[in-house]
C-alpha cells in the first residue's frame, strides 16, 4: 500500500471517523470502500434529454401519442 495525506474541510474528519466507527473498520478502510465502490459505478447520466434522445428517429415511434408519459418520466 502507499500512504499519502489528505486535507479535508473541518468537521469532516469527524463524520468520517463516526462513520467507520458505526461500520466497524477505521477511517482508511472507510475511505478505501468508499472510492472502491465509487469507481465501480455506473456514471450518471449528465445530459437531461439522453433518455429521450433517438426517440424521434424510430420508424415505429408513437412518440407524438405518449409525449406527456416521455416527458414526465
């Protein structure tokens, strides 16, 4: 493993070694977890319109017909 330092803002610290302490690891296994499962997970979407985006383009849309259900989604 290779150590290094960190600065985080005050009062963090504290929440993060509550944390560990509720889970039962220390605060450096908390944080290794913790960006573990971070790096695992799927990206979140940043545009807005991605899910409907290619809606129109279908040959076999009923897009006009659901409009309120897709939008409101």
């Amino acid at each position: 493993m290779i150590k290094f330092q960190i600065t985080v803002p005050e009062g963090q610290l504290s929440e993060w070694k509550r944390s560990a302490e509720l889970n039962g690891v220390s605060v450096a296994e908390l944080i290794r977890q913790t960006m573990s499962e971070r790096l695992r997970a799927k990206p979140t979407a940043t545009d807005p319109f991605e899910s409907i985006t290619g809606l129109a383009d279908a040959l076999d849309t009923d897009l006009a017909s659901r409009v309120d259900e897709i939008l409101n989604a």
